[in-house]
C-alpha cells in the first residue's frame, strides 16, 4: 500500500501494482506523447503505449472514476479501449499560440485530453465548478431556447444559465504556458512539460470532489499535485526525474505556506 498526498521518485511501471485496485477516483495522465526527442517521449507505439495504460487504470479506478489522458490527435487511433473503459469525450486543448512553420500540411496546433469514465455513469461531473462566460447577445439566446430538441421535439432544454454554460468540448480559453508565464516553475522545463494550472483545476474540479484519491502517474513538476492540495483532493504521484520530483515538493511546500498564509 502506497502513503498518500506524496510524490514518489520512481518508475510509474513498477508502482502501479502498489495501488489497491478499485480505490482511485480520478487519474489526470499527462504522460509521453511520443513526440519529442526526449528520452521518456520515446514510445514505439503511443497507442499500444496508452492501451496499456487504459487497461491499468480501468483495475485501478472505482466504478464511475474518470481518467482524463493527454495526447496528441491521434493517441488513441486504431486501439480498442471499449472493453476497460468508456470514452465520453475527447477535449480538444486549442493553442493559438504555437509557432505554426509547416509549408506542405497544416501545422497541428492543439492537444487532445480523452476523458474517459469506467462504466456507464460518472460518479462526479460537478458542472456549476467548470462554467464559463455565455458570450452570444441576448436574442440569439432567446432565440435558441425555443428551438426544440433534435432527440425528443420539446422545447427547453437548452435554457440559459446566468452562472455561465458548459466549456464545451474545443478549449481556447486556457493558455499555454510560456517564458513569460509567472506559474513557470524553471525555463529550462518549459519545452518538455508543465500544464497550466488552469487546466488542471478545471479537470479537478469537473471530475473529483473534497477527499477524493487522484492518481498523477508521470507528475512531472508538480501541477496535479499542487492544484490538489488547493482543491482538497488526495494524491498519489509517480515521477523518475529525480530533479523534477524534488520540484513538486518545493512547489507543494509552496502551496502549503501560501494556505497557511491565506489562514491568518
Ligand atoms: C508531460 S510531463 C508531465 C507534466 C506535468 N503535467 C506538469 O504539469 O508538470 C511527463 C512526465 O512524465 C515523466 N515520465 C515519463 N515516463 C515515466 C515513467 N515510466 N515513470 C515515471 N515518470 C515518467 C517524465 O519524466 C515527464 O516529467
């Protein structure tokens, strides 16, 4: 049995049998895209890579636990994920700002985050956490509430919520990090790694409640278990970089003072 709330530097492979199956609620998997030329990166397959990894996840998660896996467009192409898990959406992470050079195709400027639920139900999908600005003028909003449903003809299921609407399934509004960002935790990660905080909190806030156990299996610097520690959430994180693992503790003792701090 693993402690929780802590981050262990070691490989995720070798950790997972460690974890009781049944007994996570959420896995944020921000792992090898298969991409760059970094060691870790260097996947033969990403599918076969993520099928695997679909498989653990499915013992690891309790029924309804969500898994949210990043990748690129294609990192679930051609596997056959039904028989572990259901996948509910695949979130498109736009990103306007990447350098887009390609001269014979057109550059792909977005990630892909698979959200995927065990079973038919979710256990958690908290909306009201996750909404965001209505950004359409008021007739068009009025217009569309009485435009009738394509699965059952009556009228109203699209009303207009004053506390903002579901963020959809195509993300422009969180960016990515860049040298400028104040949350970047070393210049010399930016190209390989970090995710905005912002991300995270939305998929922690969307898929876990206060207490719930998350699993961050390739932890990198620490935004999953940071953006835990804010929210509440248990953790348990896998990470072999030995100069990233100790990332994640000064940025967790970070996190824990400025708390502290808010408390006085
Ligand atoms: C994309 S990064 C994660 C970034 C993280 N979400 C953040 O915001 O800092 C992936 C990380 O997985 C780690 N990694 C890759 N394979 C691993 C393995 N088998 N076990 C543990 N860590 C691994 C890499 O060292 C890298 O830091």
């Amino acid at each position: 049995m693993l402690e929780i709330d802590r981050i262990y530097c070691a490989d995720a492979f070798e950790m997972f049998p460690k974890i009781e199956d049944g007994t996570v609620d959420l896995v944020i998997c921000d792992g090898p895209y298969g991409v760059t030329a970094n060691r870790w990166d260097r996947i033969p397959s990403i599918q076969e890579f993520n099928l695997e990894l679909i498989q653990i996840f499915a013992r690891k998660l309790k029924e309804g636990g969500a898994l949210y896996l990043f990748g690129k467009p294609d990192c679930i192409d051609f596997i056959d994920y039904r028989p572990y898990l259901n996948l509910r959406s695949k979130i498109v992470w736009y990103q306007p700002s990447r350098l887009a050079q390609g001269r014979i195709n057109y550059t792909n400027n977005y990630d892909i985050i698979c959200y995927f639920i065990k079973g038919d139900k979710p256990r958690v999908f908290n909306l009201d956490a996750i909404r965001v600005p209505q950004l359409v003028e008021l007739e068009h909003r009025l217009r569309c509430e009485r435009v009738p449903s394509v699965l059952n003809g009556k009228f109203g299921r699209t009303k207009f919520h004053h506390e903002g609407k579901n963020p959809g399934d195509v993300w422009g509004d969180i960016k990515q990090l860049t040298y400028r960002s104040k949350e970047l935790v070393s210049r010399e990660f930016l190209n390989t790694i970090q995710k905005p905080a912002k991300l995270i909190d939305r998929l922690l806030q969307a898929s876990s409640i206060e207490g719930d156990l998350v699993l961050d299996p390739f932890a990198g610097v620490g935004t999953c278990p940071a953006v835990c520690r804010e929210l509440n959430r248990h953790f348990i994180a896998f990470e072999w970089n030995r100069e990233f693992a100790a990332t994640v503790n000064s940025r967790l003792k970070k996190v824990n003072n400025d708390l502290a701090a808010r408390l006085f």
